[in-house]
C-alpha cells in the first residue's frame, strides 16, 4: 500500500499534461485516493470523493480562500470595465515612470517583494497591476505569471514577518531548541533556492532576456494581440482606490485578528474582508457616474465571479485532494523516505528534494511544513547538522515543489492574476525553478560541510 499512496498525484500530473484539464485531473485523482481508501470499492470511493469536497467547508480558512477567489473576480471585473486599470497604464507612460518593458517587469518584481505581509495578497496585487502594462510592451502574460509566482512565495518565507513565520515558529515549537525564533532567523541567508529563485527573477526583469519554454511562448505571443477587451481608460482612481483599500485594509484586519499582532493574524479571514471592502468602494466609486447604475455594476460583478468558476473549482479540489492525501498518508511516506544510513553532508540536500517531492505531489508549501519539518529537526538534532540549515531546505523545497506543481493553489493563483492559461504557467516556470534547485543543490552539500 506504501507505494501506491504515490498513485493519485501521479496521475493528477499524468492527466493534466495529457489532457490539459487541471479539473479532469484532479477529479481522477481525488477518486483514486478515496478508492485505496475504501478498500477498493469503487461505489464507496464516489461517495468517500463527495463527501471529501464538502468537508472542505468544515475548514473556515478552507471557506475564506474560496469565498476570496470568487469575489476577487468581482474586483478584477469592476476594475477593468470601469477603465481604470488603463487609466492608471497610460498615466504611468505619460510620465515615463514605466517607459520600457525593463522598467515595467522591475516594478512588477518590486511591487511583488514589497507586498510580503501575504503570499496570496502579492500574487494578485502584482498581477492585477502588471496585466495591461504587460499588454502595452507586448510581454506574455506566461512571463507575468513567472514573474509574480517567482517572487511571492520565496520572498514570504525569506521576509518572516508575516503568517508563514507565525506557523513554522509553532511547528518549531517543543523540541530541544534553545531558541525556535534565533533558529528560524537563521535558516534566511540559507534558504539557497529562494535567494536564487529571487536572482533569477530580477536578472529576467532587468535584462529582458526569457529562456526555455518561456521564450518559445513569448515568440508565439509577440505576433498576436495581448490585450483583453476591456473599456477605454477611465479615471485611475478607480482603478488605484480599491487597490490601495484592498492593500491597507488587508493589513489593518490582520493586526484586527491577531489582537495587535501582525504575525498572528488571519491571513484567510484579513483577505477576505479586505476584499469585500474594496468591491465596496469601488462601487460607490462607480455609482457616482451615470454610465455605471447599480444593477450594471451587479451584473458585472457576477460576470466577473463566473469567470473565475473554474478557478474556484480547482482550488476547492486541490483541498479536497490535498486533504485526502493526507489521511492516505502520502507525504508521510515520501518523509520516510529519507534514510537514516545517510552520510550527513547528503542530508540536506535529500530534505529539500524530499520536501519538494511532497510539495510537488500535494500541491501545498504548508502542508509540506507540516509534515517534514517534524521530520526534519530530529533529523538534525540526532545527526549534530544545524537545525537551521534543514528548516532551510524544508521551507525551500516546498517553496520548489509549489512552483512545478501543476496542483498547487500558489500557481492557480498566479495564474488567474496573471490571466494566463494555467497549464501554459506551469509549462514555461518549470524550468526555471529545475535551475534554481539544480543551483541549491550544491550549495546545500557545501552548506553541511
């Protein structure tokens, strides 16, 4: 049975580049994991597969991101009919402040590391910004894409100020370490495959320069049209107001959740009213001006959440999967993996390939935390290895599994920010993060000498 906890991812992957269906795949996965679940009864497996979805909601962060992924295309909606994102492109060009495709993927990057409170936040925040500046310098939405799934991640477990240092502090918590907090400061300057991940991300932007898959799809893309129909410009305050209430509001309802503490808020349930309260003001913007009466800016607004449908349906499946795995035990058995007959400079490079492994096949960086970095300490602790240097690799091995994954919500995301065919994301990033893990590697060996 051991062995056959690998079959559902598998096949998600399999079914996913063979049919190019992200639904279709996870569907046949999720059913597989239910089917070894229930003894291979393929009638209790539907069921078990039903069932799963629906427990999903039990999860009220399950709920939020869900809720947010649909209400997202609200704003995104909203914002574009009313003309104000092209507003807000034509006002930076008229005053050269992103004059060239250079200078508008450093901003993109930038704005990406600046917004390091939440990964979900910088993903949709940099995407919603880059869609139509991109169109202008006729730069593909894949390298837009690339560019913001790249930054957010690694940039929120490098910069720990935020809930992903909130939740690996309590996953250090109760094992024999004289300061969990010193330790998981340590492991920043040695987390090798999102320094590099980073490099690569800013040399891309300054230089101009795409490679692999990625540069064959921007050929494709350069001898047609990007832009998406939208209204003529507007007014840019349409645009920046709902997204300065969605950045500053985001942050406000953490510190609001977390009873004054920033790092112990709720991520799920912060973006989530931030949202709401940005739809809200950019419809009492909108309301003011007689071509936008309230029931065209209901109808837009649902148009916008039914585009995104098929988002949200993946994302509600990629939980349900995940969740499934889980009790199948998959993860667990990858961990296991890992011999305790390894020499100790081999260690850390095995915890982070082992770490993106389970990343890769669950489609989740945290739940990857959570299961390895258990593993992880006594790893190190048993093995006189710095405790730090593992934590390391897990958070940079899921951080790598997350970006392959065709399955993780972080690409699904970046995606839909980008507004870019999700399985084209997966295709033209892959290779890029094989290069950054393919530099960690070494440095990892150097790292335990």
């Amino acid at each position: 049975m051991d062995w056959l906890t690998l079959l559902p991812p598998l096949l998600a992957i399999l079914f996913a580049v063979w049919k190019r269906d992200v639904i279709l795949a996870l569907t046949v996965a999720l059913l597989t994991a239910e089917f070894l679940q229930q003894s291979f009864n393929p009638f209790t497996a539907f069921l078990g597969s039903v069932s799963r979805i629906t427990s999903t909601f039990a999860s009220s962060s399950n709920t939020e991101i869900l809720l947010f992924s649909l209400l997202i295309g609200a704003l995104l909606s909203l914002m574009k009919n009313s003309g104000g994102v092209l507003a807000f492109v034509d006002f930076l060009l008229a005053r050269n402040i992103a004059k060239t495709p250079r200078s508008a993927a450093i901003m993109t990057s930038t704005l990406g590391v600046v917004i390091f409170i939440e990964s979900y936040l910088s993903v949709l925040t940099s995407g919603i910004f880059a869609q139509s500046l991109f169109d202008r310098f006729r730069m593909s939405r894949a390298r837009l894409a690339y560019i913001i799934d790249s930054t957010c991640s690694p940039v929120s477990v490098l910069i720990l100020l935020n809930g992903w240092g909130a939740y690996i502090l309590g996953l250090l918590e109760g094992y024999d370490l004289d300061n969990p907090l010193a330790i998981m400061l340590a492991s920043i300057p040695l987390n090798a495959y999102a320094i590099i991940t980073l490099v690569i991300v800013f040399y891309t932007s300054w230089s101009g320069k795409v490679m692999f898959t990625l540069a064959d799809h921007e050929q494709k893309q350069a001898l047609t049209t990007l832009t998406e129909s939208q209204a003529p410009a507007g007014k840019a305050r349409f645009f920046i107001l709902p997204l300065l209430v969605l950045i500053t509001s985001f942050i406000g309802f953490m510190l609001y959740t977390g009873d004054g503490n920033l790092i112990a808020g709720s991520g799920s349930s912060s973006v989530l009213y931030a949202v709401i309260l940005a739809i809200i003001v950019a419809m009492l913007l909108l309301s003011r001006e007689d071509n936008f009466p309230l029931k065209t800016l209901v109808d837009m607004s649902y148009k916008g959440m039914g585009e995104l449908l098929p988002v949200v349906t993946i994302i509600l499946l990629a939980f349900a999967l995940g969740s499934s795995m889980q009790d199948l035990g998959t993860g667990e058995f990858v961990a296991n993996m890992i011999s305790d007959t390894l020499p100790p400079w081999l260690i850390a490079p095995v915890v982070f390939i082992t770490a993106g492994v389970i990343s890769f096949t669950t489609g989740t960086s945290w739940g990857t935390f959570g299961i390895l970095i258990p593993v992880a300490i006594p790893i190190a602790l048993g093995n006189d290895l710095s405790p730090s240097l593992l934590l390391s690799c897990v958070l940079g091995g899921g951080v790598f599994g997350d970006h392959c994954s065709p399955i993780s919500d972080s690409t699904v995301l970046a995606s839909l920010a980008a507004g870019c065919d999700h399985l084209e994301h997966v295709r033209t990033q892959l290779p890029y993060a094989l290069l950054a893990a393919g530099l960690t590697l070494p440095l990892l060996v150097l790292f335990s000498f």
